[in-house]
C-alpha cells in the first residue's frame, strides 16, 4: 500500500512560525535577557529614592545589577551580577573596575555605569565580622582565658 506524499508549493514570502528556520538569530547588545533583567515578582517600577540616595565612594566594593526599568546606563550583560570596586564617581554614575577572563588572561575592565545599576556589596560583611571576633577572642586570650581555635 503506497501513501502518498502531499507538499504544499514552496512558498515566494517566508514563513513567520516561530520554528521556522528562515529568521536568523540576533546578537544584538541585550540579546538573550529576557529572563537576566527581569525584576522579581512585585518590584515592578520606578527605582526606590534608597537606590538614589546611596553614596558611593573611590575604593567601595559594589555589585553591579543591571535594573530594567532604567535602560539608560544599563551595562552588558555579561556585567549584570558581577563584583567590583569603585574607582569614578560621577553625579548620575559611577565607574567600576571589574576583572574578566579572557581565554588565559584576567583583564581589568573599567565600565561606567548609572546608580540605578549598582548596589552596595555585602560580600565583605562576613569577613568584617570575622575580624572582630577574632580580636574578640585575642583580647581574651590575652586576659587569661584559654586559647580557642576557630
């Protein structure tokens, strides 16, 4: 038994389906972020006045987070997520020098970018935390208390 086979003509305009091979992929500057710069469930909007009011200094270790709602001063996306320190403050934006990997070498990349999009970095708290307990304990040693280990 022989099915037979039907082909609709080829076709002069494309197809616009979204499977449809003939629509070339983009590589545009925010190509493939629709869920990177997303804003959580309920933060929707304009940037809170805190995010203004923040005041940034030469040598401040921040977090760069690209915040959708200001696509002015956004930075790449490779950036969004990244830790690095401040070294330009300007009066809408600060730079920040951030190192990048590039095949075997770290490069120090220095990116402007608006304060929309950078937030101050909590990755040094546990360290300062640290610290003090630490001069806690030696302060106690020194005291006459027994020597504890951490």
């Amino acid at each position: 038994m022989m099915i037979a086979c039907t082909r609709s003509p080829p076709s002069s305009t494309p197809s616009l389906s979204p499977h449809s091979s003939s629509m070339p992929n983009s590589y545009g500057y925010r190509a493939r972020t629709r869920d990177l710069f997303k804003r959580k469930f309920r933060q929707n909007g304009m940037a809170s006045l805190k995010t203004f009011l923040t005041v940034f200094k030469v040598g401040d270790i921040v977090d760069v987070v690209a915040d959708a709602s200001q696509q002015k001063g956004m930075p790449h996306k490779f950036y969004h997520g990244k830790t690095g320190y401040v070294w330009n403050v300007t009066p809408r934006a600060v730079g920040v020098e951030i190192t990048k990997t590039v095949g075997n070498r770290v490069l120090r990349k220095r990116i402007s970018v608006r304060i929309e999009h950078v937030r101050q970095s909590k990755s040094r708290d546990a360290f300062l935390q640290r610290v003090k307990e630490n001069d806690k304990q030696r302060e106690a040693h020194k005291a006459g208390a027994p020597f504890v280990s951490t």
